[in-house]
C-alpha cells in the first residue's frame, strides 16, 4: 500500500422520493438564486424536472435554467452558464442529469468564481481555489461525477477533451432516487454499467503491491454490477436492482477504492480518443478496448489476473494452467459486455484501421518523457495501435 | 435497502511518515493554539509524542497539554479539559491515542463550544450545533473513532456510559502510520481486531433485505482482518498487514457499509456493561459476546448465517443442512476470535453468574416501549440473560 491523503465530503441523499429534499437541502447550504443546469429535456418527460422545480418553489428559492448540456460537454456552454452566473448573482448551482451535466456544472462552478478563463483549470493545470456551491439531482447512473472530484469537458473548437481533477469540485451534495432511472433506454442503462465498471476495473489493475483490502472492496463492487445489471435490463423497473446499480455507481469512482493504490487507466485514455474522434458513448467505447487491453497486457502480472477472474467472474481455477484461467476471465469480460449490449469491435462503433495510427498518436500521455499512457503496464503508441488492431 | 443520507467529512493522511505533517495540516484548519490531548503515556515511550510536538513546534503552533485519558473516558476529564480550552483560548484540539482518547476530545470539543454542560448531549439526547474542530493521530487501530459520528463517554459518578453520535463530531483531519502501531502489545493488537471485526459484523447482521452491495463491502473488510490479523501477531513489524488492518479499522466503522441498512448492535449494548461493571476491554467483552449472541439468534435467519459462514470464513456449505453449515461459521468465529488471544467466556473476564441478571436489566434498550435491545432479532432482558449464560 502507498501513501494516501483522501477527503470525500459529499453528501448522498438517497432513496426513494428523496427528491422533494432538494429545496431545502439548497437552502440549508446558503442557496437563495440557482442555477438550474441540464442536458437535452428527458427530466421534463420523465417528471424529475417538475418534482425539482416544485421542491425548489417551496423553499422560495429563485430558478435561472441553463439547459442544452450535450454527452461529451462542451467549453462554450460551460462559458455560457458562467456570463449568466454573473449577470444574475446566482450562488448554488444545481445539476440534474448524469455526468455530462455534473461535470458541466462543475466547470461553471470554478468558471464563474475565477477572474480569467475557466480554460485555464482544464487545459493549462491550474488549480482551482474557489467554486460557486454544486448540488446534483442524479438521473443516470453511470459516470460517478455525483460523488467525485472530476470534471471533462471538450473544447468546442478543436475536439480537445481534457479532465480536471481537484478537491474543491466534489458536490456539496447529490440526491440519488433510483427511481429516476427507470425511463433510461436499455442502451444508455448498458453504457452506464460498462463505465461504472470500468472505473473499479481501471483502479483493480494496479502494479502496487499489499493492496488486499482495496482489491477486495473493488472485486465487491464489481461484482455487485454484474450480478444487478441483467437485473435492471431484465425490469427496468426493479427497484431493488437499480439501487445497487447506483450506488455503486457511486462508489466506483469516488476514489475511496483506489486509496493506497495507483490505477491504470490507459483504457479510460484511449477511449477519450474514441469518444473525440466519432461521439461514441463513453461506457460503449470502454466496452471495446478494455477486453482487447487485457489480452494485450495479461501476461504483464498474471496472478492479478487470475485473482480477477476467480474472485470476480467465478471462472473455475484451473491450479496448472494460469493462462487459461486468466484467458477465461477475459472471456467472461468480453461476454458480460455483450450481455448488456456494448459493442465488441471498433468496426461496430465506425472506426476502421486507417484511422488507428492518428488515434494512437493523440492519446495523452502520463509520462511525458517516455511518451507512455497507463500504469499497470505502461504503453507507448505502438502498444496502443496494437490494441486497436485487436479490437478492429 | 432503506433510504439514507450519508457524509463523512473526514480527512484521512495516511502512511509511512505522515506525523511530520501534523503541525502543517493543524495551521491549514486554522489551529494556532492546540489541546495535545492524550492518554497513559504509552506515547512518551514509542516517539510519537516526541515526533508530534515537533511537528507542531516547527508550525509555530503553541501548544497545551492534557494527559492522563484512561480507557473507558472519563467525564470528569472532559471537564477539565473544557476548563483549560476556555482559560487558554484553544481554538484546536489534536488527540493523540486509540479510540478512547479520540472520543474525550470530540467530547471536549462540543463541550466548549456550548453553554451548559456537556453531559446533555451524551445523557439528555440533546444534539450539538458546534464545536471546536478536532484532528487525530491514531496509534492504536480499534475503536474507528478517527473517522467516525461518535463518542462514548463514562460518567464518573454512577458508571453510565453513554454515547454520542453527531454529523458535528466527525474529526477534520486523521494522521494513521501504520508504524505507530508497532509497539502495541498483543493483547491489546487482539483486542483492537475483535473490536473493528465486531464494528462490520454489527452492521452485517440486519433485517433489511436487498444489501447486495453493502453486504459485499462488509464481507470485503471482515476477510481482510480475518486474514491480516494472524500477520501482525505474527510480526509486529509487518508494515504491509499493519496498514491493511489499520485501514479496515476506520472503514468498520465510518457508516459507509452500513449505508441503506440497519445494523443490530445488541452484542454491542451488552458489552457495554460488562465494561461498566468490571473495566473489561471493549475488544475481549465483544469476543465473549458475540458468538453466543450468535448462537441464540442464527435461527432467525438461517440464510444470513450460512452466507457469512461460507462468505467471510469459506466455510463448505452443506446445502442439505443449512444448520451445519451456519453452526460451522458460529466455530469459525469463536476460534479466530481464539487464535488472537481473545477470552471464550465470562469467567475469564471475571463475570458470574451471580451477576447476569443485574447486568441484562441494565443493557439500554432501542426499544423503551418494548424493553427490548438489537435490530436483527430485538432481545428482552430474559434474552440477554440466556446469551449471558451460554457465555458463562
């Protein structure tokens, strides 16, 4: 285990019908003008905008709305919410919706309490020192922004995508009613699942050593999404099953399993390239590479692999054979993926092979010198274009 | 799972060398003139107090001193050290110790930041609105108060002892090096497991149903002390095993795990007055307790108990007799109870039979109407009194 400073002060308010809290909760963190933030209008057909709006009225708290957050949030929106932040002396900002909104919201958070540009905390490493208040009423459960420190936002001129990570940025507080999520379409469920996976996954694949207590909260976590997730798809109504799903949606990425630990995250890399290049749905592009990286890098640490497999996916251990066990749990990945309907090949989400090299080439770096991405087992451009040919 | 609202402010600094970082992080939460609150002395003796003063001396951070915390806090050094907070203008409290010495100066901390007298808010149930912000360096890895709502107080004049659970009372920041722990005797090592294992198991055995992810996460950090607590007795000095169990200490007992359930506690209630009746260490009181607490009630949920039978000590089910099976976890826990040098029985911890009925009749009760104590299978005194004597 490594050295680790961890704080999470979020607070999660969860449940059925908690939603009515909203107002009062807002206004218990000094909230009197909001801005009401969301994407393309499902909230007004699936009855979570009226609930908000109404709790919001009876705390006799004033509403400004921003809506329009797109997936893959854009700069010029983000810039939008901050000039209307401004105009209007709004001091709590409110996302409802999933990632794209939260982490929309966050930027316009440290934007609107910033005298330069909000660009500068994405693109040039600055360090945000203050933020207007952030509170989200969660509707997809998914990305895990509603518990984390991150925010990713695109650059509307140059299809630049680039994450900001910082302390000040976790929400204030996040309502999570399971209930919100049984209108979400089968597909964007799956694409939900296959990143709040992926986000425990990416952290299990980590070249420190004596990390048994995190391995064995990541493997409890994974294990509870594949055991809900042909629940929810089965009855999407399942309250029970949508529960579990979000909150580990939660859990997966508020960095408590990663405490003591340095996650890989070439996957996550490599799939922001994916995202850029054709707006492919994060969890689906995930769905892709991760199978294809494992096959690429196993061999790398191969009792992690193994572990992986037994202990997450049940596969038989096979005592004299570790590659077939390893390659078995691989199987298991790939197939739990088709299960809840991701894609298995880059060709399924538009991209072909002469587009791989420019692909490769783009993904950001973690070691600048060495021009490698990802922890576990550090990849150079090649490495990436030979994963890219894997899952062509 | 039942709705919840959950945060834990908590700060954790943990590692190799953190203690330098104490007097740093002190001045970054506004302390300039610090309550060094501490217990027995055990920390002249192993350098933490050497290190933590120089850590504070080198921030220029003026520092007061409070010694002499035994365990099972006494109230009457509260009030001295509310006493010396008001003449001294403290304006930051660190405590140096285990679970005992943390839960005195979350109690001096609210203590002087109110009116009346303290002992409202462990006797009369009234609920602090301030405090003065209190930081830890934990050096004994038990009680999980380092990150924990509560504080258990003994009133010195009629031996209550009475707890306090407050979302005020969480400390802002815990240094935990594992390294501190190193000089612990084994008893005490014994006792600090027993205490953190009972934390989760408390939490584990609950009348709710749909806790997939919660019951993973639990049965997560019991195996991780199961299998890390032979290590440490081992080897005291094992860095690896001491950090894993020092993690899963504050884990235990932060609430996450028990986020959407309710725990039982019952085994809790009642060693509370063994401790009050004859001094007995929280840890070994629990270890007798708990599993005849198991034995009386397993009936009530067969299913649960083969679930932690085979999930927490990999016991082989015998799916024709669930019985065997759960009776076989019951064993497991008595002898890894056992094999870290706890006691078996109320003889050993110097309680009769003779005593029994005095001792239920005190155990405080959840339920004032019903008279009874435990939220898995709630217990009449006459209940209690048949777990006393199967643990006789």
């Amino acid at each position: 285990m490594i050295n680790f400073d961890y704080k999470n002060p979020t607070r999660i308010i969860f449940g059925k019908g908690t939603i009515v809290q909203t107002g009062s909760v807002i206004k218990e963190y000094g909230g009197t003008r909001v801005l009401l933030h969301f994407g393309g209008g499902s909230i007004k057909g699936n009855g979570v905008y009226d609930e908000v709006t109404k709790s919001l009225k009876a705390a006799g708290i004033e509403i400004v709305e921003l809506g329009g957050v797109q997936p893959n949030p854009r700069l010029s929106l983000v810039r939008e919410g901050i000039k209307i932040c401004r105009e209007k002396n709004v001091d709590f900002i409110l996302a409802v919706g999933g990632g794209s909104v939260i982490d929309s919201a966050k930027a316009i958070g440290v934007g609107a309490s910033y005298e330069g540009d909000v660009w500068d905390f994405y693109a040039a490493g600055k360090v945000p020192q203050k933020t207007l208040p952030v509170g989200t009423v969660l509707t997809i459960a998914a990305a895990g922004s509603e518990m984390s420190w991150s925010s990713v936002i695109t650059n509307d001129d140059g299809a630049l995508k680039r994450p900001l990570d910082a302390q000040i940025i976790y929400p204030v507080f996040s309502v999570l009613d399971p209930e919100t999520t049984y209108s979400l379409p089968a597909y964007q469920t799956g694409c939900g699942i296959a990143d709040m996976f992926v986000h425990v996954f990416e952290r299990y694949f980590t070249a420190v050593k004596n990390v048994d207590l995190t391995d064995r909260l990541c493997e409890a976590i994974m294990k509870t999404i594949v055991n809900n997730a042909k629940r929810v798809l089965d009855a999407p109504g399942d309250y029970n099953a949508r529960a579990e799903i979000m909150w580990a949606g939660s859990l997966a990425h508020n960095n408590l399993v990663g405490t003591g630990r340095i996650g890989d995250f070439a996957s996550h890399m490599i799939e922001h390239e994916l995202s850029g290049f054709n707006d492919v749905a994060h969890g689906a592009g995930l769905a892709v590479i991760v199978p294809n990286w494992m096959k690429f890098v196993y061999r790398h640490d191969l009792p992690r692999f193994v572990q992986f497999a037994v202990r997450v996916f049940d596969v038989e251990q096979d005592f004299h054979n570790p590659d077939e066990t390893a390659l078995r749990g691989i199987k298991a990945m790939r197939d739990f993926f088709s299960s809840i309907g991701m894609p298995a090949t880059l060709a399924e989400i538009g991209i072909h092979e002469k587009d791989f090299g420019a692909i490769a080439g783009k993904v950001k770096k973690f070691d600048e010198v060495k021009g490698t991405v990802g922890n576990f087992r550090p990849l150079g451009p090649a490495d990436v274009e030979e994963i890219l040919k894997l899952a062509k």
